[in-house]
C-alpha cells in the first residue's frame, strides 16, 4: 500500500504559478460557472466528513449554513487550522505543502454560502505557516481569486480548546476560547451578546477538509468516492508519533489497516519491540494490539471501541506503562479545561491527581475508588466533548489494562512518572517534538510555579485577550 497525495503533496509548492501548472484552480473556475445549490450537493454527494475530529458530513454542514442566512449579515467562512490535538500534525503539513489548496478550497466555500469574508484561523506560535498562508492569498487575490470576498488571517492563542468549533469563534470575535452552547449556524461571528442583531452564520471546517473541497467541485463526487470505503470515501491524512522506528505524515485510502498505516508512515514498532496500544489523540478510546488490523475509518476504528478523530496516531509499545498513559491524557485534560463547567476541570484535576499516584506507586485501592467514581461524574452538564475525552480515554484504558493498575496499587509494579501527552510543536527529521512546556502549565493555563486556583473561565472573562484588534 503506497502514500497517495490527494491532498498532501509530496513537495511544496511553492508559488501560485506552479500550482496552476500542477492543474490546481479548475475546482474554483468549475465552481465559478455553478449555482451555490449545485456545489453544496456535489459535496453532499461526494460523502466528504470534517477532518477536524467529529467527521460531521461536510456537504449537510454547508447546507445548514445556506439555509441559516441572515437578513443582515453575511455569512462568514472560517478555516480552522488551530491544529492541537495530541500526535496531529497534518494541517500544518498540508499547509507547508501547498496553502493554495486550502484557499481555494475555501473560496469555494464561501461561494457555496454566500459568504464575504474567509478567516484563516490559525496559532500566533504557527510562524512558518502563517508566512506560507499569507503569501499565498496575497497571490490568489492578485489573481483575481477572491472577488468580493475578504481573505483574512487571524492568529489565536495556544490554548488546547481555541480549536473547538464555537470557542474559535469566540476568540475571533476577541473573546478568550471559552466553548459556547448555540450553534453556529445560529450565531456565527460579528456578535457580542445573545441579545445583539442576529450574526450572520459561520462555516467552519478544517484545514484538511477545504483541502478535499477544489477536485470534489472539479472532478465530481464519483470520482472522489473511487478510493475509501462507502461510510469514508476518500482519503486521510494520518499523523504517526509515539514509540515507533521515526515520526512522519502520510495520506492513505480511508479504510487502510492501521497496522499498514504504522509501517507505511511510522517505519513500525522499535526493533525487537511489539505494539502494545495506540492512542487516537485523546478523544477516542485506545485501540489495543488485537486490533491493530482495524480500518483507519470512521465505522472501522468505531466498531472497536475508538475513533478516527483527526489520524493522529500516538503509537505504545511494550516498554510502556499504560497507568503512566492514563495519567499522562488524564493531566493534558484537566489543564487544558476552561472551567466553564465546574466537575470537568475539578473532577479533571482530581482524576490527573489519583492516577499520577497509582503511576508513581503511591497510590492505595482508596485512589482507584476515587478514580472510578469521578469517571462517573466528570462530564455533569458538560459543553463541549472535552469532559467526555477524559471519561472516554481513561475508561478505556482501565477496561484493557487493569493488571498494570492493580500492579502499582499492589507495590508491584514501580513508580513511573505521567507519560508525557501534549501537543506536538514540530516533527524535524522524521522526530515529533513534543510541547514539553505543558508540564509547567498550571490548571489556571498559567506558567507561574504555582496554580492560583481560579479556574480559566473566572480569570480572563473580564480581561482584553492580547489577540483582540
């Protein structure tokens, strides 16, 4: 099984000229001679799922939006490229690779919605990328791609939650990436309060996603549906990290077998060394070694237990601790919740500070009891999926490997420090760097040698984000 390069090409591309000659720009002359209606159906048709994480239909997602217009407000297409889940690294790829793609992907979108404006949203600490973004719309409007709509780059902050689809549009709208619980077909961008002037709908999907969108419209949905499978037509953009022979991204059919997918992109375990466990970023259960022969799709990596999310692989041998794992996932979480739903972050934070006892062996039945109990109760009036990836995660791997647990309650197993699980910064040389900061990040996403104990949302609420124009 080859890399395939639908979506990733093998080299950057590095001017607009040559993408025209590498046959880029017929999805958006294509889109330019159909009727809004007739795009959103080509995508319907085509079978495209958000590669942000959810795998939300595509084409009902721009349905929704048209049929949700403002009398006053246009639309907003907003392109969200706030890569952050742990072991993802294929947005910033794709866009190193070829950020036309994505641009013209996105016109089309703005097109398919009636939008005026695009916003490109990405991470202030993304440097390399925003330079590649920015030239390359500065090319498309030179060549008369945009038209009459607005192309706009906006750098948000670092935060884990900034990728979460309504707290981005909080942050553009410079407030701090708080999740919001209408959706934003309802209220989109360019509002304050629930009370002001109906906002105009926003459209918001991933980099990877738009990136599907220019030989959809060009080629036509059954071309598209030639490779995947009928559930997850297409391709994927898989992220292969972890305890593996090197580190990479690589596009692959939807519905290759993970075990493929680890060989092809990841080289495969450590020589002498056998997959334990891997990590479907940490919203979805673990998929452990019986299953590693699992499609790498959507109803393939759900029939067992875990999900697709956005590919990234964090890959486990048999040298790892899985009670260091849990506490590892377990402590991203809780530092990265808002507050905004109080047993999230409290029962996040005691979760991360059980299982780092039962993870350096000082842990007693008493803290595997508390462990249990608060897996229960962490997701009580939660608002967006974060709370249920810490039960979900966790649950999981207390499920598969409660020997490893037992063992370090038992005395007999010894102390091991939390795996470290953030999000990466960078793979140079076919090695992931991982944000080793996050261990000094405290619960208040502070990087003082102490928590204040005041969680995000009580903080900042009433501070000006440093982002906000």
């Amino acid at each position: 099984m080859p890399l395939v390069h639908r979506v990733l090409h093998p080299k950057p591309i590095l001017s607009l000229d040559e993408y025209l000659a590498r046959a880029g720009g017929k999805g958006i002359e294509a889109a330019r001679e159909m009727a809004p209606a007739a795009i959103i159906e080509r995508v319907l048709a085509s079978g495209l799922r958000g590669r942000g994480g959810a795998g939300f239909p595509t084409g009902r997602k721009w349905q929704t939006v048209a049929e949700n217009q403002s009398v006053t407000t246009p639309a907003t297409v907003v392109v969200n490229g706030a890569e952050g889940e742990p072991g993802t690294f294929k947005d910033r790829t794709i866009v190193r690779r070829n950020p036309f793609l994505v641009v013209e992907g996105a016109l089309i979108a703005a097109r398919a919605v009636s939008a005026d404006m695009v916003i490109f949203a990405m991470k202030r600490s993304f440097e390399g990328e925003l330079v590649r973004m920015r030239a390359a719309i500065e090319e498309a409007e030179n060549a008369g791609w945009s038209q009459d709509v607005e192309l706009i780059v906006f750098e948000g902050p670092d935060e884990y939650l900034y990728g979460e689809e309504s707290a981005l549009l909080e942050t553009i709208d410079g407030r701090w990436p708080f999740p919001r619980i209408v959706p934003t077909f309802r209220r989109g961008l360019r509002s304050v309060t629930p009370t002001d002037a109906p906002a105009g709908p926003a459209l918001v999907n991933n980099i990877e996603t738009m990136a599907n969108v220019p030989r959809i419209v060009a080629r036509g949905p059954d071309w598209y549906r030639t490779v995947g499978t009928p559930q997850s037509p297409g391709t994927v953009v898989c992220t292969v990290t972890g305890y593996t022979q090197h580190h990479g991204v690589g596009e692959v059919h939807m519905g290759s077998p993970l075990r493929e997918v680890i060989e092809l992109v990841g080289g495969g375990p450590r020589p002498g060394r056998q997959v334990k466990a891997v990590l479907s970023g940490v919203a979805n259960g673990i998929i452990t070694a019986a299953n590693l022969d699992v499609p790498v799709s959507y109803e393939g990596l759900a029939a067992v237990g875990s999900g697709i999310g956005s590919a990234g692989f964090i890959v486990l041998d048999d040298t790892v601790d899985m009670a260091a794992v849990a506490a590892g996932v377990s402590r991203f979480l809780a530092v990265e919740s808002c507050g905004q739903c109080s047993p999230c972050k409290l029962d996040g934070a005691t979760l991360a500070t059980h299982l780092t006892r039962v993870s350096v062996s000082t842990g007693r039945s008493h803290d595997h009891e508390v462990i249990r109990h608060r897996l229960g109760t962490v997701t009580e009036r939660s608002r967006c999926f974060l709370a249920t990836q810490q039960q979900m995660v966790v649950s999981s791997i207390l499920e598969h490997f409660p020997e490893e647990f037992e063992a370090h309650i038992s005395g007999g197993a010894e102390g091991v420090e939390p795996e470290l699980i953030a999000e990466l910064v960078d793979i140079r040389r076919n090695q992931a760097l991982v944000d080793e900061r996050h261990l000094r990040k405290q619960p208040d996403w502070s990087y003082n040698p102490r928590d204040s104990g005041t969680p995000p949302v009580e903080l900042y609420t009433s501070v000006a984000p440093p982002w906000r124009s």
